[in-house]
C-alpha cells in the first residue's frame, strides 16, 4: 500500500527515506527521485501548480498500484506539491523500496513517467517581471517515455 | 450534473464548476462537448480543439466515446503537466 500525500507543504525527502526502511530488515534498495522547479535561464519567479482534488489522490494510487503489482515493492511513497513553488524547491518525490535496486529503479521511472503524463496537475509560469505566463504544454516526449512500458 | 473544469479550460469558460440540467439525448462525453459548445462563445473557445481537451468521469480518465449516464462529476482540462 502506498503513501501519497497532496500538499503545498515542501517535504524532505532524506527524512522520507529513513522512514521507509527504518526498523526493517528486507529493504535492501530504496530509489528517491526529487523534482525540482527550475528558472529556466532565470525567466522564472515561480511556478504555479494546479490540481484536481481528488482525482490527483486517486490517479495517483492507481498508477501506485499498477507499479506494486508489476514490481517487488516493499514500500512506495509519492509526495506531489501544489501551489506556488519557487525555483529550487521540490515539486515531487517518488520513493520507491524493494529487496533489489532493479526493482526500485524501474519502479521510480514507471511512477514519473505516468506522474508526468495522467496525474491531474498542470503548471503555469510566473515571470521575473512579476507578470503570469501561460501555462505549460504538455510534452511528447513525456508520452513516448510512458509509452515504454505499455 | 456536476462540471467542473481546470487550468486553461477553467479560465477559457470563466468558471471552476457549475451544475447543469442536461437535455435529452446526451449519450456520450462527446455529445456533451457537443452540447456545451452551443452554450455561448466562452465553451466554443475551451473546445475549439476537441481533440486537446481531456474529460474525467468521477475522478477516472476517459475517452470521447465514453458513456456519462450515471456520472455524478464530469471534469474538462488540458494534458496533464505536473511531475
């Protein structure tokens, strides 16, 4: 069973870590993938996340379970933020455990692949110059990483 | 019914949610594109491209062709972008 949390709150994913494999024996592998918000040539202030609550929380445990039925996970843990975020803070933390890295390596991809491509977030630019930007597109590149593990 | 819209498809029409009476004859998450476009030039610019557009039926990703008797929640929005 998976952790997922929805919140504006930043997290701290060295913290997340110790807590998935603290007090086991079995773990031997744990796998953090942290996304963070970049400036992009420093045009950015911000970004700003949207989400549809709810559906983020389900969406999410869905592609979790998928990942848990086609890996041998010990622990899964997803964080993704919404809000404003400011260059260099996190968005996102996937976490996965398992016995082995293979497991938890793909696992972690799998889960930022389909993050990326079907969990119900959008991101908008906030400009340097203090004026909102548009909202960004949506990449086929994205797709196509997803599309790996059809 | 319950509508509820997100991101550019939120700001396109002007409104996050509303609550409709649907007319009759509404099979499809299409039709119901279909049948919001003809309420003013607000909807037709969030459906200009009905291809771009994404539809979820109580929280669950669906296609054009999906049937919406029964859904209590219908959400309209962009691909997706976070991670």
């Amino acid at each position: 069973m998976a952790t997922i949390r929805i919140q504006a709150e930043p997290f701290d994913a060295a913290a997340e870590t110790a807590a998935l494999a603290a007090g086991r024996g079995d773990v031997g592998a744990t796998v953090a993938f942290t996304g963070f918000c970049r400036d992009e040539g420093g045009r950015l202030s911000a970004l700003e996340l949207e989400h549809y609550p709810g559906m983020a929380e389900a969406e999410i445990a869905r592609i979790a379970a998928a990942a848990e039925v086609r890996w041998p996970l010990l622990g899964l843990t997803v964080i993704h933020r919404f809000g404003l975020i400011r260059p260099g803070e996190p968005i996102v933390l996937v976490l996965a455990a398992s016995a082995h890295r293979q497991a938890a390596f793909e696992a972690a991809e799998f889960m930022m692949d389909y993050l990326k491509t079907s969990a119900p977030f959008w991101k908008r630019e906030h400009l340097r110059d203090g004026t909102t930007g548009s909202w960004v597109e949506a990449k086929g590149s994205d797709d196509a990483a997803t599309g790996r593990w059809a | 019914m319950k509508l509820v819209y997100f991101a550019w498809v939120r700001e396109r029409i002007g409104r996050a949610d509303e609550n409709v009476d649907l007319p009759e004859g509404l099979v499809t998450v299409a039709d119901l594109v279909r049948w919001l476009k003809t309420r003013g030039e607000e909807y037709e610019y969030a459906f200009e491209n009905e291809a771009v557009v994404r539809a979820a039926i109580d929280h669950e990703h669906v296609k054009p062709e999906a049937p919406i008797a029964g859904a209590r929640e219908i959400a309209f929005f962009p691909p997706m972008t976070g991670g």
